[in-house]
C-alpha cells in the first residue's frame, strides 16, 4: 500500500511515543525511578505482544470474513480522522480531571497504561490493513520490522519522560504534536480517499 519510509509515518503517527508523552507522565508521576523503569518495561512488553498479535489474527480474520483492504482503508482513515480532530482540538477544551492512581501491582499498572497509551485502536487498524494489502514477504517483514522500531521508540520515551517533559525539548515536541496532529488528519483522509478510489467510488 506504502513504501518503508510512509510506513513508518503512520505507525509513528499511529503507534508512536509522542501521543502517550504527557497521559504517560501524569499517570507516573508519583512513581519512584526504579519503578517507572519496571512498568515502562512491562507495558512495552505487554504491548508489542498485543500489537504483534492483534496485527497477525486480524489480518487473518480479515481475510477469512472477506473484509476487503479498501474497507479496512476506510476504516483506518475514519478512526484516525476521529482522533486526530480530538488532538487538535484538545488545547481548546476544559481541563481533564486528575488521572486515577494506578494499581499498585507493577503488571496492573503497566496494563492500565498499555491501553489505550501504547496500544490504540487506529494504529491496530492500521496495522492490519497494511498487512492486509502486503502481497510480499518482504513488505511483510519490513512492516514488521518499522513496527518493533517504533515500538521500541515508545519504551525509551517511556523511560525518559521527565527528562523529555521539562525543558526546551518539550517545546519542540508540544510544536512537533501539533503539526502531527494536522498531517493525521491529512493521512486519514488520504486513507478514506485511497479507500473510495479502490472500491470504484472515486475516479483514479
């Protein structure tokens, strides 16, 4: 569907450590270091098994129900529109309430934080339809291969992020988040676009 270098773009946008940065960091932040460490590591263990498996089974339930890859194209796209309006839109809302504190089991904590912060929906639809479209082995394999990257991408993210969330640095990310924003809504609807076009709805 995508070449290697707009892959990674979407699971950067999709999957990627800019989006759990602060959820992240106010969840933890009454945590000791050595236990941020340890539910940073669990949750993205707990995630990149989540993703990797929710990945493979629904490519294979995709397929054997017959969901079409333009279908889940537009499935993709609206997700990420949905969203991507919510995080532009964000600044401009009331202040959320204070996060509940976590679990205190290292593992129900790093649960709690794994979805939706490290895992999203639109990134597993994504995913899928990537892996749907993917005719070749190789293809396959680098989708797999861009997606451990920017799964590993989030745990350093996840390990630094009171060094990343003070600072000059998150400016930059803030300013970085909110042009990002904008390029998801653009590459949701590029994804309705594609989507219409494959089914014949759209001229080519």
């Amino acid at each position: 569907m995508v070449g290697a270098t707009q892959i990674f773009m979407l699971f950067f946008l999709t999957l990627g450590p800019l989006k759990l940065l602060g959820p992240f960091a106010r969840q933890t932040r009454d945590l000791s270091p050595a236990a941020l460490r340890g539910v940073a590591l669990r949750a993205f263990a707990v995630g990149l098994l989540a993703v990797l498996a929710g990945g493979y089974l629904g490519s294979l339930l995709a397929a054997k129900w017959s969901v079409s890859v333009p279908a889940m194209e537009l499935t993709a796209g609206l997700i990420l529109v949905l969203v991507a309006l919510q995080l532009v839109m964000a600044p401009y809302e009331a202040t959320a309430p204070a996060p509940e504190p976590l679990p205190a089991t290292p593992m129900a904590a790093a649960l709690r934080l794994t979805f939706p912060l490290v895992v999203t929906p639109y990134g597993i639809a994504a995913l899928i339809a990537l892996l749907s479209s993917a005719v070749h082995p190789t293809l396959i394999r680098a989708t797999y291969g861009i997606l451990i990257i920017v799964m590993i991408l989030n745990l350093l993210a996840m390990l630094f992020v009171r060094e990343i969330m003070r600072g000059a640095l998150l400016f930059v990310l803030q300013v970085l988040g909110a042009v990002l924003g904008v390029l998801q809504v653009g590459l949701g609807v590029q994804l309705i676009i594609r989507g219409l076009r494959n089914l014949g709805t759209l001229p080519g």
